[in-house]
C-alpha cells in the first residue's frame, strides 16, 4: 500500500537540496583545517573548499576567519586526530508530489557530515527518515522503520507530527522556507497565513491542518487567528468548531450577524470564548460579546461545572444567580467559580435525591451553600442505606456457608456499615472505609471472629474471597494470637478445604 504514497516522491537529492544543506543547515559548523608546511601555515576551509595561506596563527579548536569567503570557522590543526570531525542535522524539505502538481510533499532528513577520513572531500550521508504528503482534506505521515535486518521499509503513521523526536530532538532542525514557497506554489498551501510559517509553530502540523481543514484559511482571515493557532498547537479548543459545516457559519455554529458583532467588538477570540458564546445564542441569553469576554475570565477554571449548570436553565440566568449568591454570602466562597462549584454539585444531588430541577425553589435555592451541606448528608445517608440493603441480602447466604463455633470463639458475616464503621474504629483498621462497598457489592467476604463471651465487641476481622482467607486482622492490624490462628486453622478444615469435604462425601459409608 505505500507503493502509492511512495509514488509521489523523488528521493533523488538535488542540486538545490545539497545547496540547502551546505548554506543553511552546515554552513555555521564547517571548518578551517590548518597544515604547518615548512613554518607556512595552509588553510582549507570546507565552506568555500578554497585552499589559502594564512597570515596568522590559529589554535586548534578555536576560531578562524576564511581569507576567502570570510566566514567564521572553528579551526582544526590537521595535526590532530579528527575523530569529533563530524556534523549532524535533521531538516525537512518540501517538493510538489511529482505524480500530482497539486500535492505537497514533505521529506524529513537525518544528515551526516564526516570530515574523519579525508577533511578535503567529506562524505555527506542523507537517510531519509519520514516522508509527508499533503493533500485535499487529507494528509499523511510514512516514518522509516528500524530493523536488525536492515532493508528500507516504512509504517504510516495514525497521526502527522515531527519526526525529530527521541533520539533525534537534541540535535539541531531546520526547515527549508525557500522550498515550502516553490512546493506551495500554484496549491491551496500558497494561501497558508505566513505567520504561521514563521517557525512559532510546527510546520508540519500547520501543514497537517490546513490539509485536512481548508477553511482555516479563511476563520484565520477573518480574525478567528486565536482559534486556528490553538488548533495547530493542538491546545484544548473546548468543541468550538464543527467539523461537519457546509460553509464557515455552520463551522463556527454562529449567523452572520454573531460573526459580525464578534468581530467588530475587537475581543481575542479563543476557543472557551467562542464556546460561551455559542451556549449563549443556544439559550437566547443575548448576552454581549464584552459580557462574554468577562464570564470568560471569571470562569475559566470553572467551565465543566458551569456547563452542567447550563443543562438546566440560561447562562444569562444562571450568571445572574451566582453574582447574586456570591454578593450575598462572600462568606462561603473565594470566587463566582466556587459558587458554580457548590451549585453544580447542589444539582446534581438533587438529581440523585430525585428533587425537581424543574421547580424554581429547587433549581434556585436561597442559599445554595447551606441546602447543599444538607443535600450531601442527605446523599451519604441514602447510599449507606443503599449499602445496607445490599449487604442484609448477602449475611444470611454467607452465615449458611461461613458461620462456624469453635471453643470459645464463633466467625459469622459482618451485617452493616454500621457494624464494619465500628469494627474500624475499635481495631484501628481500614475496613469500613475500604472495604464497605466492594463487601456490598459481593466482590469479597467480610467475617468476623467474636469471642461466645463477648459477642458485640469487635475482635478480629476475616477477608475471605473464594475460598481463600485473604486477610486476618486484630486490633492495629495484628496478626492472629494463638487461639485465633487455632481457630482459624478448624475453620478452614471444616469449611473451607472443599476436597476434604468432597472426599467425606464420596466415599461411600
Ligand atoms: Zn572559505
């Protein structure tokens, strides 16, 4: 299948390609290589390949400058081992799709320089790392793949993104900008915003979503250019945009009218801007894109919250109650979003309490911290109830499996939350708090071991799941003593060791 996208690149390496290399991507790294003949000092600058004589000392390592071209250079005293001689890049360069003019192309290379063997002809190695093609609405990224056997294969990649990644973000990255100009030439790409290109942003992620998404070009002419930038940095943009559009109204769920007024009010349109200001015209709150631009700052940390609020009544009621409630009781809160926090969790115990959200009493309380506090007690006393029901189901099965006497102490199924709370607090263990629900639920046993004498103190508390004693646990998480573990070894014999059991029973009599 690559065979196809293959077939829109050359991986010849031209003339302007070698040029790109020389000039941009090794022209500040190149070297001034120094012989002493005969007290005459010989340079050879690698930039400019001229040989010279030069009127001056250099030191080895330091910097000289080349008579010839001028250029400053690090110097080597060919005298010394060239071993560290050597220069690498990554760069990308852009070509049109020789099967198609309309299709860009984008090669990602790994360049090698190596001057160790002979610093007059230096060998240059280019491997060809990842391969991008751009084209309508679709874009796609093929990245070399490494193997023990050697040979050149590729895998396309599910997303586009920078190849030098990993091993390759030390090393230093260029772009050639001339050759993105030649490859967009007479293509959509030719309109792509130039800021965008000015190095700020991945270029191959501007290329990535111009590709899959033409009409960015036009939400960034229009002054949506805070929209477009968060989308190429793949930032949060809130499900400001739908993809879906017909036309760049649709796309920005707004009338002619709305992009109107949002642009001439002069605001920075971010993506949480945008998404408040769609939710307003939703709800018909008619609010102003200034009012929007102050809900935004007043909110931002806050949005899931106030988004949940939103399900029930209009932003520009909603707004209004919290200034109203955080006017009022400034006491309870550090800000308007920690009311959205109260009353969105008010909401949604009161969904859980079955109250009607539809009353203007429930949905508006007086004071929503205050009923909120209640609403939450409310809440827990109803789950642990639910607890109860659940675990009242269980104790009788488990008591007909488990519930075994042994001298003087007896094990039998804990029966509440209540009980598991106090079993808790009397041992110093965590088996209220971790273990309630799973124990409700039936996802593990919960027993405990009493002494006959003193049946309503917590002693020792049993996990078993399976058929499998998980854990025995006396007062601080101690270990069994040995009238526990004397216990605990009859009742895994008689109730627990199912082959034992099985045997007495097949063994005929
Ligand atoms: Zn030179």
């Amino acid at each position: 299948m690559y065979e196809e996208y293959i077939s829109h690149i050359s991986t010849e390496i031209t003339e302007e390609i070698e040029k790109f290399v020389d000039d941009e991507v090794f022209g500040k790294v190149e070297y001034l290589f120094i012989e002493n003949e005969n007290g005459v000092y010989q340079g050879h600058c690698t930039k400019c390949h001229n040989e010279c004589e030069l009127d001056q000392y250099y030191k080895h390592n330091g910097y000289g400058v080349c008579p010839i071209c001028g250029a400053k250079l690090q110097v080597k005293q060919s005298r010394y081992g060239r071993k560290n001689c050597k220069n690498d890049a990554c760069f990308y360069y852009f070509e049109k799709s020789v099967k198609n003019p309309r299709v860009v192309i984008c090669k990602g290379y790994y360049v090698k320089r190596d001057y160790t063997t002979d610093y007059k002809n230096p060998v240059t190695e280019y491997l060809l790392e990842a391969i991008y093609i751009f084209e309508d609405k679709k874009s796609k990224m093929l990245k070399r793949n490494y193997s023990y056997f050697g040979g050149l294969s590729w895998s396309e990649k599910k997303s586009v993104f920078d190849f030098n990644q990993g091993w390759f973000s030390p090393k230093m990255c260029y772009i050639s900008r001339e050759s993105i100009e030649e490859a967009s030439k007479n293509t959509r790409f030719q309109y792509i915003p130039k800021e965008l290109l000015e190095g700020y942003h991945s270029t191959i992620k501007v290329f990535d979503e111009f590709a899959k998404y033409p009409w960015l070009e036009q939400l960034y002419k229009i002054g949506f250019n805070n929209i477009v930038e968060n989308k190429i940095r793949g930032s949060h943009i809130y499900n400001c945009l739908n993809y879906k559009g017909k036309d760049i109204f649709k796309i920005l769920r707004l009338s002619r009218k709305d992009v109107k007024d949002i642009i001439n009010s002069k605001e920075i349109i971010t993506p949480l801007f945008l998404n408040l200001y769609q939710l307003q015209i939703k709800d018909k709150s008619m609010l102003l894109p200034s009012e929007i631009k102050k809900l935004e700052r007043e909110y931002q940390g806050y949005i899931v919250k106030l988004k949940n609020i939103l399900k029930y009544t209009s932003m520009r009621k909603a707004v209004k109650y919290i200034e109203k409630q955080y006017e009022k009781y400034k006491k309870y809160y550090a800000s308007k979003g920690s009311v959205a926090i109260t009353w969105s969790d008010y909401i949604e115990n009161c969904i859980e309490l079955e109250m009607d959200l539809k009353s203007e009493h429930v949905l508006y309380p007086k004071d929503v911290y205050k009923l909120h506090q209640n609403t939450m007690k409310q809440v827990k006393v109803r789950a642990d109830k639910i607890t109860n029901e659940k675990i009242a189901k269980r104790v009788d099965v488990l008591n007909e499996k488990y519930y075994f006497e042994y001298k003087n102490l007896v094990i039998r199924a804990a029966e509440s939350t209540e009980e598991l709370i106090l079993e808790g607090k009397m041992l110093s263990h965590c088996v209220a708090t971790n273990y309630t629900k799973p124990y409700a639920k039936g996802e593990t046993n919960i027993l405990l071991i009493r002494k006959i004498s003193e049946l309503d103190k917590p002693y020792y508390t049993v996990e078993i799941k399976g058929d499998e004693i998980k854990q025995v646990h006396g007062k601080s998480n101690c270990s069994p003593n040995k009238e526990v573990k004397e216990f605990i070894e009859a009742f895994k014999a008689e109730k627990l060791d199912k082959k034992k059991t099985k045997i007495k029973i097949s063994v005929p009599a």
